[in-house]
C-alpha cells in the first residue's frame, strides 16, 4: 500500500494527467472488444445468410427435380420399377428441405438483426397460387387513424385499400337439422294429412348424408379404422361407438350395391381388361388367412378410347384358381395380367362362351432384369453385392427402346398404335428375342439371368401379343395402380375383420376409385348419391354414376357453408 501510494503524483495536474490516460486505455480497450464483438457478429451473420442461401438451393433444387420427375410421368408414363417408390422419397426429400431453409432463413435474420452492416438474406419463393374464389372471403377492416400521425390534422381522404388474404381454417362444426313436417286435418272427412319423413339410409336411421360420406371415404379412401374415427369424434364432443359406425358402413353397402352393378357390367363390357391381385389378411378364428383382392381396370384412354375409365374389385379368401373364373365367366376380350397359372384356364379354347385372348406385362419382365441389373442397389449393398450382370443390363437396355417408342404413340387411336409397332416394334422385338435365345443356349440352368430368359421365351407369344393388336398395352402398371390403395392401408388398418368384410371393402373400394379415375371427389359424389338415390328413378341409375354425375348446386352451397 506504501508503494501504490507513493506511486501517485503529488500535484493535481499530474493525478489528472493519469486518469484522463488510464480513461484513454479503458476506452480504446472497450471499443477494441466492441469492433470484435462487431466483427464477429458480422462473420455470424455472413456465415447464417450463406447457410440460407445454401438451404434454399437445394430446396429449389428439389422442388424442381420433383417437378421435371412429376412432368416426365405425366407425359411419358412410369420410366422404371422405382419411379413411384422415388417420387415418395423427393416428396420426402423436398418436405425436409423446404423446412431447413425456413429454419436457416429465419436464423440468417436475426443474426443479421445484431449488426448493421450485413443485410439479411431474402430467400426467393415461387409466387403463391390464388386462393380458389369458391372459398367464402371474411372481411375484417382495421380502424383508420382519427387524425394524421405527422401532424395530426383531423383532414383525411380515403386513398384506396390494399388487402391482404390469409388462409385460415374453421374447426369441424357439427349441427342437428330438425326436419319439421306440419299435420294437416281435412275439416272435410276429417283425413289427416303430413309429408313424410326424410330419407335415411338406415331404418330409424339419424345420420346425413355428408356424415355418411365422410365416414365411407375416411374408412375406404383414406384406411382410417372406424374406431379411430369414433376416438376422433369423440375428442370433437360427439358420441358414435364402433358399433353404430358399422352399422351406417353396412347400410350404405348394401344402399350402394346398385351403382356397383352397374359399375360391374360396365367394366366386363371392355375389349380390354387390365387384371391383378394383392393379398389382405382376413381375420379367422383367432387367427389371419392370407386373403385376396382381386382388380380388373378398364381403361382405354392409352389408345385414344372415349369409354370412362373404372375399376372392379373382387375378393376372396385364398388364390385359387376358380376365383378369376367366376369373375370372368362371361368375359371374351384381352386380359392384360401377370403369368399367374390361374388365369390358363381362360385362355382355353375350349372355354365357353369363348377364350380369353392373353397379353402379358413386360413391365413384370423387364422388373426381373433390372433387379439383376441394377447397379444403384449394388452399391448399397457394399461387399454383399452380387456381380452385375452384362446380360440383364443390355436386356434392360432392348426393353427400354420398347418402352421408348410406346410412350410416343400413347393415346393414339389403336389402328394408328399398331401401324406404328409394325414398323418401328416390330424389328426390335425380332432382334430381342433372336438375342435372348442366343443368351440362352450359352448359359448353365443355374445361370442368374437364365430364369428371366426362360420366363419370356416360355410365354413369347403372349408377350409379342402388341405386336398384332393395337389395343394390348406393354405393360399391366394400371391394375397394380389401383391395387396400391389397399397395399398401403393394410399398414394402416392390418387386417380384415371377416371374409363379408373384405368383400364390403372391395364393393366401396370399387365406387371411390372409379371416381377418382373420373376425377370425381368420391366424397362429395358419395354425400349426394346417397342424398338422392330413394328417389331417383331406377331405370336412371346411370345417371349417378361417377362419369356422368354433376354435383347439385345445393350441395356445393353445403359444402361452403
């Protein structure tokens, strides 16, 4: 302490001297650390817009590979086996990024927030589609300012507005209509009279039909179990138990069965049929048997047909052969299917009233190279990768320009298809399968690529059938389509309750598909359908049916309300 006070100047001008420069130091050092905290602030900021500049890239990147993916299938049809397995993942892919880039945008704006001297990054979006003008506009004015914020004169004129739109959602709302119906006595004979009662699809039934409809679509369309609805419901205050949702699901089926008829007969009256199955487990005794949903898609729009398009569902509890014998019984046009042994007897001269005429997938038969070919799924297998196979890549290859030339004919009428497969298929499929016979005279039995060789050689003539027929397609991709609603709600819903449920599911399956191959909302066609069909006349069902259904402008002003 002695020292220390020793140390100070003994006159005032000298103490102020060493305030004013240890003054000086504490303020150079305090603004030093400030310009590093600035400069540092800077990097952050700099560094975040970059990282939000990058995010955004690669989201609009995604987007537009899903774009040109989206746009190359709409022209061209499904390019390869895993075309629709690859569009879910960029949709995947896309989500992510889309959210990384919000994310490291909003990052970038408030690091740019702490300096002044870096400008935040402003992320590019695709300009914002209209709302739709059906949608009901709410308008809410904010209250303009009494007097001028500058100088505060009272003296104001109205410019104009500008009006900003914000899409917002109400909450499911439930009502009770109460239908009244007046009694009226005849003061006359005293004969009472009242109109009756609205129309109910069950007996006593309490349920509308856009309740009706939402609970079919939600179970059929959108694989949602009916006691996940009813938990679903009940959260909202409403009280309908699993039983009472089985019991409209049941009355619908069976109000609806006349439209599937109808459906039915439309679809075996095709020159074509596309046909597949896909297993469902079906619930019995305890346990579950592998069961099966049978389709036949009638769609003539790749060769220019006017016929609307639909699909048909079967099911059943096992695989065996009779079962596409019953559906097909009376049915004498093209069968565009798999190899399914099941379907040989159709193809029968014998058969009465007449042979099935067979036209094979070569999409199935391009799959089995492919898997032998695919050089992408090699290197993610790593050292467990079998040798990719020269064989099965340059048949892929040969496929391919069948593929090719096909996509450019697709839609035209079927005399102008096969005008064009004689001279331009034709050479192609001559020279593949003088190349596969070639192949496989120089191959062992336990060659890899011997069984796809073999699976078309056995069977070439079913699968050159497009050669002498305009109207067979290449492949069989619209039966598996129709069955990829049932693969992915099995997921959801696991299994069939019993074989009548399986067979109900098939029936709704039916309707709500065929609408949408129509590009009918099944939704709101189902709420009218079963709003009106008491009433409609029965020699015009035809009317209901999804290709020739308008909706009612009633039901429109329902749904917006």
């Amino acid at each position: 302490m002695k020292d220390a006070a020793e140390s100070l100047p003994s006159d005032l001008a000298a103490a102020h001297a060493v305030i004013l420069a240890e003054r000086h130091a504490r303020l150079t050092a305090e603004a030093n650390a400030t310009v590093a905290e600035a400069n540092a602030a800077v990097a952050k900021a700099e560094a975040a817009n970059v990282q939000a500049d990058l995010s955004s890239s690669e989201a609009l990147i995604a987007h537009l590979k899903l774009a040109i993916e989206k746009l190359r299938r709409e022209l061209y049809g499904t390019r390869s086996e895993r075309t629709a397995r690859l569009l879910d993942q960029m949709e995947l892919q896309l989500e992510d990024m889309e959210a990384a880039a919000t994310e490291d945008e909003l990052a970038a704006e408030i690091a740019a927030g702490r300096t002044q001297t870096v400008k935040s990054f402003e992320r590019k979006r695709p300009a914002r589609k209209p709302f739709p003008d059906h949608l009901p506009r709410e308008r809410v004015v904010i209250a303009a300012p009494e007097s001028c914020p500058c100088c505060g004169s009272a003296k104001l004129s109205r410019l104009g507005e500008d009006i900003t739109e914000t899409l917002e959602v109400i909450p499911r709302q439930w009502k009770v209509i109460q239908t009244v119906r007046e009694k009226f006595s005849c003061r006359s004979c005293e004969t009472i009279t009242q109109p009756p009662a609205p129309f109910h699809v069950t007996p006593r039934g309490f349920a509308g039909p856009n309740l009706l409809a939402m609970i079919l679509f939600e179970k059929f369309g959108q694989h949602q179990p009916l006691n996940r609805q009813s938990e679903r419901y009940a959260r909202e205050g409403i009280d309908l138990s699993v039983s009472t949702l089985a019991d409209q699901v049941g009355a619908c089926a069976m109000v609806l069965r006349p439209l599937h008829a109808l459906i039915e007969a439309h679809v075996l009256a095709a020159e074509r049929l596309h046909g597949d199955d896909t297993t469902v487990p079906i619930l019995a005794k305890g346990k579950t048997v592998k069961g099966h949903i049978w389709t036949y898609v009638r769609d003539d729009r790749p060769f220019g047909g006017h016929a609307p398009p639909a699909a048909l569902y079967y099911a059943s509890r096992d695989r065996r052969h009779e079962h596409p014998a019953r559906h097909l019984q009376g049915y004498t046009g093209i069968l565009q299917a798999d190899a399914y042994g099941g379907y040989n007897a159709l193809y029968a001269p014998s058969r009465k009233p007449g042979a099935i005429t067979p036209a094979l997938c070569w999409a199935h038969a391009r799959r089995q190279f492919f898997e032998l070919a695919d050089i992408a799924a090699n290197a993610r297998r790593g050292k467990n990768a079998a040798a990719i196979s020269p064989v099965a890549l340059e048949a892929v290859r040969r496929i391919d320009m069948l593929f090719d030339i096909e996509r450019a004919i697709n839609g035209l009428a079927a005399d102008e298809r096969l005008r064009i497969r004689k001279q331009q298929s034709a050479p192609l499929l001559a020279e593949l399968e003088t190349w596969l016979r070639e192949q496989r005279s120089r191959m062992s039995r336990s060659a890899s690529v011997a069984g796809p060789i073999d699976y078309m050689l056995k069977r070439w003539d079913w699968f050159a059938r497009f050669i002498a027929d305009g109207r067979v397609c290449l492949t069989n991709n619209a039966a598996e389509r129709a069955l990829r609603g049932f693969a992915l709600g099995r997921k959801s819903w696991l299994f069939a309750g019993s074989d009548r449920g399986a067979e109900r599911a098939a029936v709704m399956a039916t309707l709500i598909v065929t609408a949408k191959l129509n590009d009918v909302d099944p939704q709101a066609w189902l709420a009218d359908v079963l709003a009106h069909i008491a009433t409609h006349p029965a020699h015009r069902l035809d009317e209901l049916l999804p290709w020739n259904w308008t909706p009612r402008a009633s039901a429109i002003a329902v749904q917006a309300a």
